[in-house]
C-alpha cells in the first residue's frame, strides 16, 4: 500500500510539472473573489446609475427625507419635553434629558450626512463629465498623429 501511494505521488508530481500555465489579461474567471461591475466577467460597461438617477436621489433626499427626519426629531423632542415635564422632580426627568441630548445629536450627524449624499450626488455626473472631457482632451493634444 505504501508503494502504491509513492507511485501515485511520483505521477501527481509528474503531473504538475507537464501541465502548462497561461494568463489571460482580458478577463477573470468566477467564483469567489471575482471582480464585481464592469471588470466582472460578463459585466456591463455603464455606471451603475445614470446621471437622471442621481439627480431624483438628490431629490429624494432633499423632499423627502431631510424633511421628514426634521418633522420626527420635533415629534419626538415634543414627547420627550413633555415626558420630562411629567417626571420633573424623578431622576427620571434626567435620564431623558441624557436621551433627547443624544438623540439630538445623532439627528445632526443625520442630517450632515443626508446633506453631504445630496452633494455628492448632485456632484458626481458633473465630475465624471469634466473628467472624461479633460482625458479626452489630453488624449487630442499629445496625438502623434496631429504631426504627421
């Protein structure tokens, strides 16, 4: 048995060395670890989103959401005031003034957040835009055919 487990090593050994390796430079295989998007085998050559996407994002954020995160942190600092005007002489009172303070700030880093998506987002088609134009330019200007 143990002879027939050294041959068997000799062939796999053999084996490996006879086999020949490649690269391919236009493509990756699947599975895991696989690009994702366009370098994904497969892949489309577009963004994920068009630039009328982004804008209605944008605009989600800007009608939408921005108002109604404001509209539930007054809701909720009304409940909490109120809650804390009942409970005015209990430790109580206290531990929800700690909790409106927290959720007051966490409202704030929110609505940063939410302004800063809406930026970028409104942002992001004119970047891409300026930046194909710019290499397309540098492309026409340094052309080795322009001189022939």
């Amino acid at each position: 048995m143990a002879a027939d487990f050294g041959q068997e090593w000799g062939r796999a050994q053999t084996g490996v060395t006879d086999q020949q390796v490649g690269m391919r430079l236009n493509g990756a295989p699947g599975g895991p670890g696989a690009p994702y998007g366009p370098f994904a085998p497969g892949g489309g050559q577009d963004f994920a989103s068009t630039p009328a996407q982004k804008k209605t994002a944008a605009g989600t954020i800007e009608t939408e959401l921005e108002p109604n995160t404001k509209k539930a942190t007054d809701f909720a600092d009304e409940a909490t005031n109120a809650a804390q005007k009942g409970f005015e002489s209990w430790e109580t009172a206290a531990a929800l003034k700690t909790v409106s303070d927290t959720w007051d700030q966490q409202v704030k880093v929110l609505m940063g957040r939410l302004s800063s998506e809406k930026g970028a987002l409104r942002g992001a088609s004119g970047l891409f835009t300026q930046n194909d134009t710019g290499v397309g330019s540098q492309f026409l200007s340094q052309s080795k055919l322009d001189h022939m």
